[in-house]
C-alpha cells in the first residue's frame, strides 16, 4: 500500500508528536458531535468521536489514504474531564484532580475513503497529580495553558509541575500514542519502520 496519510485534527500538539517521529502526512480539521450520549461510557465516547472525525474527513477523499481521528480525554471516577470552559470552571477541574488519579483516554481510528474504519483503538494511561495549594492553581491558570486541554492541563508545558507520575504511554498524555499508532499504520502498510535512515512509506 502506498497511502497518504491525514492527521483529522487540528491539535497542534497531534500535529508535532507525528512531526517528531518524521511522518509525512496532511491535515484536514475534521467535524463530529462531541455530545455525550446518555448510554455512553468514556472510552465509548472517546472512541465515537474518533471514529467520527475519521470519517468525515474520510468520506470527501478519492484514493489511497489514510485517515487518523483521535480523541483525548481526561476520566476521574468515570466522570469525563472536558476542557474548561472559563477560568472557574479551569478552577474547579484543576482542584478536582489535584492531590489524586485520574486517567487519559486517547482513542483513535484510522479510516480509508468510502467510510471504511481500518483500526479503532482505546490507550488509556493513569497519570497521578500532587496535592495543588490555591496560589498554584491560579498561578497555573494564569498562563492560559488550561483553557484549551482536557483536564485543563498540559503535561508537556507548565503543567508538567503538576505531575508527580504516569503508568502508560507519556504521548498518549500529551494526545497522541505513538507506539500504538505506528504500529497500526506498520500494519495496515503505510509505513515501515526503520528501513534505512528512518520511517518509509
């Protein structure tokens, strides 16, 4: 298989974890329903929205491609952890996860034209937060980094002081598993691994 690849989201952070590892791909902001279903857990929801956004980039394309949607999201007690929508609500979040657990969820579905989902995956990492006093909060909010992520933080920024462990996958944090990612579009044929100097198609 010789397929362009399309990254489905205007993540920027997405768009550099793919930049990293040298894939060369497209992107095209993609659309879905983020609305949550009454009989959706978390990793449904995530993984519907993935595949949402797949394919709706998916279904307007003619050739050989494929399509990567993602969705991340952040779980604490199986309630999902949006992004905030104003600075008390990055307050509120901020102060729920503090001194606790809670879980990143980042699905993905890798879709070709005509709707077609080649591979639909749930990575989930456990990430553990110190106990935050309020001068770090506001401190923190006052960067504008919370307002954009869900679980109004970003590991890889300022809100790596945060973040006293994680058992999983870091990028996956971040938005994006790597390893599993790559070993999908490997699978599916487009791209080997090291053949060479680095990542061919």
């Amino acid at each position: 298989m010789n397929s362009r690849i399309i990254l489905a989201s205007s993540s920027p952070r997405r768009n550099e974890l793919l930049h990293s590892v040298g894939i060369q791909f497209e992107v095209i902001a993609p659309s879905s329903d983020e609305s949550l279903l009454h009989n959706d857990n978390p990793k449904d929801y995530a993984q519907r929205l993935a595949s949402e956004k797949a394919i709706s980039v998916s279904k307007n394309l003619k050739g050989e491609f494929l399509v990567i949607g993602a969705d991340t999201i952040v779980v604490i007690e199986n309630e999902i952890l949006g992004k905030p929508s104003d600075e008390e609500d990055a307050r509120a979040i901020l102060s729920r996860i503090s001194g606790s657990v809670h879980h990143v969820l980042t699905a993905f579905s890798i879709a070709k034209p005509k709707d077609k989902i080649l591979h639909s995956e749930v990575v989930d990492t456990k990430v553990r937060v110190k106990t935050l006093e309020p001068k770090e909060i506001e401190g923190y909010i006052k960067t504008g980094e919370p307002m954009d992520k869900a679980g109004a933080y970003g590991i890889q920024g300022f809100g790596a002081f945060m973040i006293k462990g994680i058992e999983g996958s870091y990028t996956n944090v971040v938005g994006l598993p790597l390893v599993e990612v790559l070993e999908a579009l490997n699978k599916l044929g487009a791209l080997r691994l090291f053949c060479g100097d680095g990542f061919r198609k």
